[in-house]
C-alpha cells in the first residue's frame, strides 16, 4: 500500500503515518509547483490533523551524477523548506493552520476550506480526501509469498473508498530561487523543542516491496529495517545503517527482476542490483520547467538519466498517474517486456485539475480490517 503502514512506528502512531507524496507542476496554474502528502491511514470524515506534529515538504536542487555514480542525482545542500503545523481541533472539526515558507514568512488557512489560504506565493490546504492511491495490494503480497505474479484482471482496489488526511501546497516556483530540477520529500516530526523524525517519505513502495520483505535477505533476515530507514535524512542516508539497506534492497529488487524468469537488469559497477542506488537516493525528481504529464512522468527523468539520454516530462508524480505498474514494470523486465499490471488503472473517484486537486473525502468509508 504504497507508504501507508510502512513500519511498526508508524502502525503504532497512523496520524504520523505518510501514506503518499505527490510533487507535479500545476494544472491549473502555470508557474507554480503542487506538494500533496497524505497521512492517516483509514481517516475519518470527521478527522484533524495532529497539533503534536510539524508536517514538513522539503525541497532540494539536484545535480547530474556522473555515470559510475550509483544514482543518477545528487542533492546540493541548498534547501527549501515548508513547515505545516496546526491548532488543536475545535468543536465540528474546526482547526487552523499555519505553513511557514522558507523565507520565514506565516500562511494561515482552515481546514476543510476548499479555497484553503494564500499569500507570499504559497497556497494551503488540509483536510480529509479521498485517498487516491491505486493497487491490488493482496496481490502484490501474494506475489512475494508465492514467487509467482498474482496480479489478475481486473484488480481490486484495497478497501477502495478509504479516506487519507490530506495536506496540499501549492508555491510559486519564483518562490525556489530559480532552481529547475528538484527533488522533493515529504517528513512528520515531533513538534516542540526536539524534532524527531517519525515519517519520510519519497517514492511509492520504497519501503513496503522494496524494504518490507526480509526473507530474501540472507544478511539481515530478522531485521525490521524500516524504522530506521524512517529515521534517516533522504538526502543524505547516514554511514551506519547504509550497508543494510544496500543488502536488504539488493536481495528484494533481485527477486521482484527474476519473477519473469530471467535477470533483466543488469549490475552496477560495485555489484548491486542496477535500481538500487536510484531506490535509495528516495525523492521524486520533478523538472519545473516542464508542464503537468497527467500521466508517464513518474520515474521518466531517473529512467532517462540511467539510460544517459534526455528526459521528455515533468517527472514528479501526480495523483492520476498509475504509478504502480510503472513500479512493478520496472522492477520486473526493465521496461523491456509487457507492462505488468496490477489489473487497477484508476481510483474510483479520481483527481481533479483545479485545486485542492483531491477527490472530496468519502462519508461512510470502509472499516479497516482488525490485523491493521
């Protein structure tokens, strides 16, 4: 399920839980870049965001690796942050937030108002959507257990109709100092005088097909590692912790390229699987030059860079785009066999152009089931 549930942590705290990060150029408004993340897995109509977290989009030009580099981009230490924190919820669901902008300057908005709050460049809103994510997600697990692909078509959506808590920022690019090429995450924090990472998140499955399975790892079989991973910068993993992940997405993006029976792509110069370094270095890549793809954009600009030829789009990801059978594609036969679908080509109640973008949140959603 794309980042929802990614990890004990988040299953033990759902409000901090990231369930998806979309980062595209505006529809609706040329110039100017969307930032979604959507937390709160199963989220009720009547939900609020939490007062105890700061939800932060950060934002950093990036820089062509040379070829021998593990992944295509590097991030330069220049960094644009957005910082959302909000009010304890009032009576009828009443709440206030505020989204700092980099230049330090306050947006103030409400929940639930469509119009959300604007000034400085920036545009807010948050509030219960409908979650946009598509994927057969017992498929997708009943393909690791079996070793065989299980997609069928059709697919089923996974408790189609849930609902996520949504938090949408929409920035004049002018705002970014001129940057054309980003790469853009998503974080939930602890709010007060010690921060501390709770959430990440960059790419869709990263964590849960990539990092989740442990059984193909034969260094770090009995190791949860995704918590970890949470913690760590993702612009910048940290020494300790590296050789692990290298491992663990070694052995799993090895399994998902030989379902089809054969090793499609090749290895990289220091023996790891070729998608490993790009999976690692996990942020979306968006070009601000280029207009909204509604969909093909997403992993365009790393695919293109791998194969040292130009990209064509956006890159980014937006909310329409099916991205997971890009993902499983990919991992699969490298874009170099049939698309390997999941049987699930669109949500039920799909995005729209104008903002907040997000379908309005369903008002009897399904239940989650009582493992989760």
């Amino acid at each position: 399920m794309s980042d929802h549930i990614s990890g004990p942590r988040a299953l033990a705290d759902p409000i901090a839980d990231i369930t998806d990060v979309y980062a595209f150029p505006s529809p609706q408004r040329p110039g100017h870049l969307v930032l979604v993340m959507n937390t709160l897995p199963f989220a009720k109509p009547s939900d609020v965001l939490s007062d105890g977290l700061i939800y932060r989009f950060r934002l950093r030009p990036l820089t062509r690796n040379g070829d021998d580099e593990p992944a295509p981009f590097r991030a330069r230490p220049e960094e644009f942050v957005f910082d959302c924190v909000f009010g304890s919820g009032g009576q009828g669901g009443e709440q206030e937030g505020t989204c700092h902008t980099p230049a330090g300057d306050a947006v103030g908005f409400r929940l639930n108002d469509e119009q959300g709050g604007a000034a400085h460049g920036v545009r807010a809103f948050a509030g219960p959507r409908w979650d946009p994510f598509i994927m057969d997600a017992p498929a997708a697990l009943k393909t690791i257990a079996t070793g065989r692909l299980a997609f069928t078509d059709p697919g089923a959506i996974f408790l189609d109709g849930k609902n996520v808590l949504s938090l949408v920022v929409e920035v004049d690019t002018a705002v970014l100092g001129g940057a054309e090429l980003v790469g853009v995450i998503a974080e939930t924090l602890t709010r007060g005088k010690f921060n501390v990472r709770i959430e990440r998140t960059g790419r869709p499955e990263v964590k849960n097909m990539m990092l989740a399975p442990k059984q193909f790892d034969t260094v770090n079989r009995d190791l949860e590692i995704r918590d970890l991973y949470n913690m760590e910068d993702a612009f910048h993993l940290g020494p300790s912790y590296h050789a692990a992940y290298r491992a663990r997405m070694n052995a799993n993006l090895a399994f998902w390229d030989g379902l089809d029976g054969k090793a499609d792509w090749a290895t990289a110069a220091n023996g790891d699987h070729r998608l490993t370094g790009l999976m690692l270095a996990d942020f979306l890549v968006v070009d601000l030059t280029r207009p909204y793809t509604e969909t093909g954009s997403f992993l365009e600009i790393e695919l293109a860079a791998l194969a040292g030829k130009e990209h064509e789009t956006c890159g980014g990801r937006a909310l329409n785009d099916d991205v997971i059978d890009t993902i499983f594609t990919q991992l699969v036969n490298a874009g170099n066999g049939p698309v390997v679908r999941d049987g699930v080509d669109q949500a039920t109640k799909p995005a729209s152009r104008t903002f907040p973008y997000l379908a309005a949140p369903n008002p009897d959603p399904p239940e989650p089931p009582e493992h989760l």
